[in-house]
C-alpha cells in the first residue's frame, strides 16, 4: 500500500508541478483557444496554479 502512494505521488507531481507539467500546458493551449469538452478537477488546478499563472 506504501508503494502505492509513493507512486501515486510520483504521477502526480509530473502532472501539475515544474516548468514544463501536464495540467499548465493544457491550462495555456485553452488560454489560446483551444477547446476541450471536460474540464480539469479544480483541486488539481490549484495545485498546479503556481506553475502556470504568468
């Protein structure tokens, strides 16, 4: 179980932290006008907020 959330941990932090992260990507193609039908959990946004709010 320790494992588990070690992992989880890991996956997640590639989503929504550092330069070049998942969720600040999709978060700057919607600002250029992308569409998208389904939006992002906003926990998660907020965690990645930092990363991409420039």
């Amino acid at each position: 179980m320790e494992e588990a959330k070690t992992e989880y941990g890991n996956a997640m932090g590639k989503l929504v932290e550092g330069k070049g992260n998942l969720i600040g990507s999709v978060e700057r193609l919607k600002k250029m006008g992308a569409k998208a039908k389904k939006a992002l959990p906003d926990a998660i946004l907020k965690r990645a907020e930092g990363d991409f709010s420039e």
